[in-house]
C-alpha cells in the first residue's frame, strides 16, 4: 500500500524562488565567518484557552478539554542560536517596536561583545529606522519565508508539549505557566539544538 494520511500544510504562493536562493546563499557565506553568531529571531502568539490539537486517545473514547472563552493571549519574543541551543526570551502584552527595542536592548546584554548576525521576518517594527540595533547587524528573510526560520520549530513544541491541554484561567495563570515552558527552553539547549537542527 504505502499511503498514509497526512494534513497537508499551507503553503504561501507568495514566495520568490529567485530571492529564496538568494538568501540561502547569502547564509552559506555567512555561515563560512568564524568571528560572527547566526541567530533567528521571531514572535509567537500564545492563548491561554487553545484550539484543541490531535492527541492519542483510547478508541472509542470522547475527550473533552475545558474552554473558558476569555481569549487570555500572551505574546513571546525570543531568539535561538541553533549551531548550539543558545535560546533566550520576553514574555510581553503586544509587540511593536518599543518593545522590539527592549528585546534588542536584552539580546545586545547577552550575547555580550560578539558580533552577531540576527535573521528574522519582515514584521513592520523589525524595519523602523528609530532601531538601536547595536552590536546586531539584522538579515532579513525572503518574504512568506517561515520555513527558513527554525524558531519556528520551537513555537510548534512549546505550544505541543505544554498548551495542548492547558487552559488558563487568568492572564497570570497563562504567564506563570508560559513562563515555566520557556524557561525548559532556556535550561535545555541540547533540546532546542536538536529542535531547530543545529
């Protein structure tokens, strides 16, 4: 036989396979530097009442996930170095470039005096001239690109293995709980290497 059931995922027809290559090539040079750090930033939204993810269940069994419907949302921001599982971290309400600049002002502090090499999207904060990007230099991804970014891959365990049966009661709830995740994250830099494929 050889078929099995898969969900297939959406796919942009946005992108360009002209600036695709180009960016991968553009990485394969920077990638050469023995002076620099690559590190992949994003931002990811996390609800404290979650649409219900497949799970194992027994056969014949009808499980049930409580719902609260207050719409409790906490937003991440965070990067990873993948060559090692370096991963660092802000819980914060919303994300626009005030608070972009917070996060760039916590990264500058730990990675310290290296030069690093920071690859995120396109987001309209990321690109505001008003950025004090420091010691960062950004690159910036083809667009409709998510796939380049292996933070991404730790977006998707995070909300996996620690929000799939979670439902938040309050926003402090949700923090508390949020804040527990992330920090495996950030004690366990062997997991996010093998997450992102370093």
């Amino acid at each position: 036989m050889g078929y099995v059931k898969l969900r297939p995922r959406p796919w942009p027809l946005k992108q360009s396979e002209e600036l695709r290559k180009e960016f991968l090539e553009q990485l394969d040079v920077l990638k050469q530097a023995q002076d620099i750090e690559i590190w992949y930033q994003d931002e990811c939204g996390v609800q404290g009442d979650p649409k219900p993810r497949r799970m194992l269940c027994r056969k014949g069994s009808r499980p049930r996930i409580g719902h609260t419907g207050k719409h409790i949302k906490d937003n991440v921001i965070g990067a990873v170095r993948p060559s090692d599982g370096n991963f660092m971290s802000l819980i914060m309400p919303y994300v626009d470039t005030a608070v972009f600049q917070i996060f760039l002002n916590e990264m500058q502090n730990h990675v310290g005096d290296k030069r690093v090499i920071m690859i995120l999207d396109n987001a309209s904060w990321h690109k505001t001239r008003v950025l004090n990007w420091g010691r960062i230099t950004p690159v910036f991804l083809p667009p409709y690109s998510p796939d380049f970014n292996p933070i991404e891959r730790i977006w998707l365990n995070l909300k996996q293995t620690f929000f799939s049966t979670f439902v938040a009661k309050s926003h402090d709830d949700l923090s508390s709980h949020l804040e527990n995740a992330l920090c495996y994250f950030i004690h366990n830099p062997k997991v996010c290497k093998s997450i992102c494929g370093g």
